[in-house]
C-alpha cells in the first residue's frame, strides 16, 4: 500500500514541476456496483455516486497520466432470508491512470486502483469491522471530449482484493472470495 501511494504522490509530484503540461478538473457521475465472486449469491446491482477531481498530466503526444481521488458510493443488494439486504460501502478510492486519445476526442484509459474504506453497512447497522479497509481494483474505460473542457466517460473497476476481513489461508481463498464491481458513468470538467 505504501508503494501506491508513494507512486501516485512521485505522479502528482511530476504533474506539478510539469505544470505547463498538466490541466485539473473535477468529475462526478453515477455508480452502479455490485459484489462479484465467493459465496454470495444473489446480488443484485446498487445504484450509488462518486464525486472528486483529478489532474491529466501530459507524458508525451495523445499519452497522459491522470491521478484522481474520488469519493465513491458503492455496495450491493443481497437476497437474504428475511428480504434484501443493502450493503453500503463508501470509499475514497485513488485510481491512476494511463490514458490515450486514439483521436482528438475519444480516449481509452487503464490502471490500478486504491480504495480506502470510509464506512461500511448493512442495512443501516455498522459493518466496517468486518470488511477490508483497503481495497484495491483495476479500472479500464473510455472517455469522448465534446470541448476542450468537458468531457463524458464510462469506466468499469474490478476489485482485486477480498472485502471480507477474514483470514484467508490459501490463494484458492483469495482468488473465490468475494470482491467489488463498479461500472461507472462519469461527467467531467477540465480547468
């Protein structure tokens, strides 16, 4: 965890002694997330939101690095015995990525993703204890520019790493256990 965040501040750090070749912005959009994986059964999707800002830095021609932190809403419905249950997990979640302009408009982007759990709960009671407070995904998505401001975009994240904070004694574990889904639908303004 440490080396995300040493590489995302080292990226950061870069953007700014580069200033003339970075531009900042805010985005916000929809969630719609789920659980994926384990032994949960019937999940249904959540629909959730994610609000940040974040910086595009230039590394050369149609190729940046773009640092972002996000606050996102996400979770699951779960069908249990008793009617569905919603798990609500906020997070504030670091993605860096890679992003290419195939043309002057329309880019596709990937990356690594940390998530640091802010709070955690089903059905309204405090679950947080029990649930991993990192988190780490992995982002793919696409984005068209209708200005040279504003932009639109569409990025899914598939979580890594286990929510549960049970011990895990195998990799067979790690890899079955349950982990997020997120595809999100973003607008976004450059500054």
């Amino acid at each position: 965890m440490k080396k995300i965040i040493l590489a995302a501040i080292a990226v950061m750090a870069f953007g700014f002694t580069n200033a003339q070749q970075t531009r900042f912005g805010v985005k916000g959009g929809l969630n719609l997330s789920t659980v994926v994986g384990g032994d949960v059964e019937n999940a249904k999707s959540l629909v959730g939101f994610h609000v940040g800002g974040f910086a595009e830095i230039k590394v050369f021609e149609k190729f940046y690095i773009q640092p972002e932190l996000l606050y996102s809403a996400q979770g699951t419905k779960v069908d249990g015995p008793f009617g569905d249950a919603d798990i609500k997990l906020n997070y504030l979640n670091i993605p860096v990525l890679a992003k290419y302009y195939i043309v002057d408009k329309f880019s596709v982007e990937a990356g690594p993703q940390l998530g640091v759990l802010l709070s955690a709960k089903a059905d309204g009671e405090d679950v947080k204890d029990g649930t991993r407070s990192v988190d780490f995904g992995f982002n793919i998505g696409a984005g068209y520019n209708f200005t040279d401001n504003l932009s639109i975009g569409l990025r899914y994240t598939i979580g890594l790493s286990p929510l549960s904070d049970k011990d895990i004694d195998n990799s067979d574990d790690y890899y079955n256990s349950a982990k997020n889904s997120n595809l999100a639908l973003f607008l976004a303004y450059k500054f």
